[in-house]
C-alpha cells in the first residue's frame, strides 16, 4: 500500500469515526456501552476499501434520516420494498431515491443535499460518485 493509499485510507476511517460517533449521540448511546457484537463492521470481516465506503455511505444514511426521525420508517419500507437492508443502498441507490420520493418527496432535496455534502469530500471514489449522481434530484 502507497503512501497516497495509506493517507486516504486513515483519513475515511476517521471520517467515518466522526460520522458513527455523531450517529451515536443522535441516538443518545454511548460509545462506551455497545458491545463488540453490536459494531458496525464486524471483526472478522475483512477491511476492504469498498466495505469501508459501504459502511461510510449507510452510516450517512443513518446520520441524516435519524436526524430527522425517518430512518426506520425508510429502512422497512426498503426492506419491506426491496427484501433487503440499508446497507444495500450503497450498491442499489435507486432502492433510497425511490423509497424517500414516494414516503418523503417534500423533503428530498433537503434529505439528498445533507447526504450529498458529507459525502462531497469522497465524491473523486468512482462507487461513492455514483451513488451521489444515482441520489440526485
């Protein structure tokens, strides 16, 4: 591993400590408290940079629906829709973009903007790119 990708990589983990943390005090849960069986990336799955983006992306997903008291209304209707979790948005964005302009279209852009900007500083990741074009209004 470069440098480059040595960098990139430490800078998307603490990103996504920043994120999870601030996901965390939206939900009033200590970190201190979750067990090791509760973290979001298990131990023994292996750190691949796209596990790491999909994890990015579904933890900004929590972040701004809980925000905003959404995220487990849109997270069964995608399961309950599409027979598959949040963390599926990642690879399947439509599943998100249909689901919040059929439950929540007044706030759309609102919802797509926030996700959008904590996203903007991976925008160059080709899969996060996607994502984001895939979401947009």
């Amino acid at each position: 591993m470069s440098n480059s990708s040595l960098a990139y990589f430490i800078l998307i983990i603490h990103y996504s400590r920043k994120i999870l943390l601030d996901t965390l005090k939206i939900r009033n849960i200590s970190h201190h408290t979750m067990p090791d069986s509760q973290q979001f990336i298990r131990t023994q799955e292996p750190y691949t940079s796209d596990k790491i983006r999909e994890t990015l992306v579904h933890t900004v997903l929590e972040k701004t629906l809980s925000s905003i008291g959404i995220y487990h209304d849109i997270s069964s209707e995608i399961e309950k829709k599409y027979n598959c979790s949040m963390y599926e948005c990642y690879r399947h964005p439509e599943y998100l973009k249909s689901t919040l302009e059929d439950k929540h279209a007044e706030m759309y852009d609102i919802i797509t903007g926030s996700i959008s900007k904590q996203l903007e500083i991976f925008s160059h990741e080709k899969p996060i790119a996607r994502f984001l074009q895939v979401i947009e209004p």
